[in-house]
C-alpha cells in the first residue's frame, strides 16, 4: 500500500509538479488549494504527511495545522514555503511543524526529508487493540475483524468504532459524537451518513446488531 501525502500549495504551477514528481517517487499524492479539502481528506483517508504551504488561500497554513494538532491529528507536517524569515520558522515548529524547508527548495533534500518523517512516524506509532465480545479493531491499521471476518474501515469510520467501543453500553447523542469527531465543525447529518456507513459494514443483515439507533437520543453500541 503507498503512503499518501497531501499536498497544501495554491501556486497551481508548483502543485502539478509537485504531484507528478512525489508520484513518479512511489506516492499516492492529493493536491488541494484550501484548508478544507485537506480537513476532508483527513477525515476519510489515512495521510502519511502533509506538505503545507504557509501563504494559503482564506487560511494561513501554521493557523491551520495548529488547528488539526488542537484536534488530536498528529499526521506528520512539512512546511514547504517562500516565508524564511528567523521568525516565520520558529511560528510554523511552534504551531506543530516537523520540518521547515524554504523555496526555492531542491527537490532531491525535499524527498529525503518527508521519507525520513514517514520512517520515524511509522516508527513511533503504536499499535491500539480495542475488543468487545467477538469484534476487535486494529486502529493503527484501520480494519475491524468480526470472529475471522476482516473488515476494512476508513479512518473516519475507525475514529467513530473506537468511540462506541470505549463507551459500550452508553446511549451517545449525535450532538456528543459530532463534537468528539469533528470538533462541533460539522453537521448531525454527518454523524447519520457515516454511522449508516459503519452499520453496513459490521451488521451483515437488516438485523441491527452493534449499533442500535435509540430514538430521540443517539446511538448505542450493544
């Protein structure tokens, strides 16, 4: 499976380029403009790093990767920008950077940086095992198995099992959820849409097994 790298760049030019060369080097690689999309894609998707530009378009980059640490994300971050002032840097390792490149970059020292971020992130990555009755989640490696039955989940579907599995027995309001989840930046929709996916994939039948819907309330996992 390759890593994917999210790329932060509003100048287009560099963000073609950018996409092309990381994904000639092996990567799967999703160029974005705003903050939004990249805020998206984290939710869905299983990001090995981000590479953000500091002058973005509605969002300054260090505000929004102070926003994603404040929220739990510790996805690895380089910053690749044209801001090289003395100050600038210490903002973007304060705001929860882990590397500073300046432009113009030479692509080659570029590579080798993020590749050496992955390794050490992978590294320090523990593996977190949840279990209830017959049905366990690998979080590290976002499946969920049901007896012998693997069952691959997407990151955002993993973040709301590991939810109902810490809190087994407990009614859990939409509203608890969407701000466990998504920071309340979000709507309750949201919360129906992805729970129905959820329920899809571990209640096999009609039948509701794990997640039961409790009217007027939320959800219980039984």
């Amino acid at each position: 499976m390759k890593d994917l790298i999210v790329v932060l760049e509003d100048e287009e030019d560099l963000l073609e380029l950018l996409e092309y060369r990381l994904g000639c080097e092996g990567f799967d690689v999703i160029g974005c403009v705003k903050t939004s999309s990249a805020k998206k894609i984290l939710l869905e998707e299983d990001v090995a790093l981000l590479l953000v530009d500091r002058n973005l378009r509605g969002e300054e980059g260090a505000d929004f990767v102070k926003k994603i640490r404040k929220e739990g994300y510790q996805t690895p971050v380089i910053y690749l920008t044209a801001r090289d002032a003395r100050e600038d840097k210490i903002a973007g390792f304060e705001s929860g950077g882990d590397d500073y490149i300046t432009k113009p970059f030479d692509f080659d020292e570029l590579l080798m940086r993020l590749k050496a971020i992955i390794r050490r992130h992978k590294g320090h990555l523990e593996a977190s095992i949840y279990k209830y009755k017959n049905l366990s989640l690998d979080f590290q490696n976002h499946s969920a198995s049901i007896d012998d039955t693997t069952i691959a989940l997407t990151p955002l579907e993993t973040k709301i099992l590991a939810i109902f599995l810490k809190n087994t027995g407990r009614c859990l309001s939409r509203e608890y959820l969407l701000e466990e989840i998504w920071h309340s930046d979000g709507e309750l929709k949201s919360i129906n849409v992805a729970i129905k996916r959820l329920r899809k994939k571990l209640d096999k039948s009609d039948e509701e097994k794990y997640i039961k819907t409790i009217r007027g309330e939320g959800y219980l996992f039984a």
